[in-house]
C-alpha cells in the first residue's frame, strides 16, 4: 500500500497508471508505449522467448518515450 493505493502485482501498465494519476495528474504517458512494454515485460522475460533486433527496437522506443514523459513530470531535463 502506498498513499492509500493498494497497488496489485501486474504488469499491466496501463491499469498501474490509472491508479496514479489521481495522486500524480502531471504524470500522462503514452498509452501505446505502456501497451507495448507491457507486452514485453510479460512474454519476453520467460526462458525460452527472446526478442529479434525489430523488437528490441520497438521496446527501446517505448522506453524513451516514457522516459521522457516522466522526465517532463518531474520538470527534468530530457
């Protein structure tokens, strides 16, 4: 539990950033770029799957581009 949020274990990113929205409304990231981690962090961590260089690309991009949203909410640098 944190500020009176109990946050489940999901890797459902989205969901995770509708329950800190009300606590951080500074904090808008890209939707598609959540989907798209969230996409690689439940099937690409398991022994057996592995991501080809088009993938790895795409997850990279995600990345940055939430990267930069939680930098822009913080009123850091990017």
């Amino acid at each position: 539990m944190e500020a009176d949020v109990a946050f489940p274990k999901t890797h459902n990113l989205p969901h995770l950033l509708t329950l800190v929205l009300p606590l951080e409304p500074s904090w808008n990231m890209p939707e598609p770029s959540l989907l798209g981690l969230k996409a690689f962090g439940v099937s690409i961590v398991y022994p057996g799957k592995s991501a080809d260089k088009v993938d790895a690309q795409a997850a990279l991009g995600y990345c940055r581009e939430v990267h930069e949203a939680a930098r822009r909410s913080f009123g850091l640098p990017l």
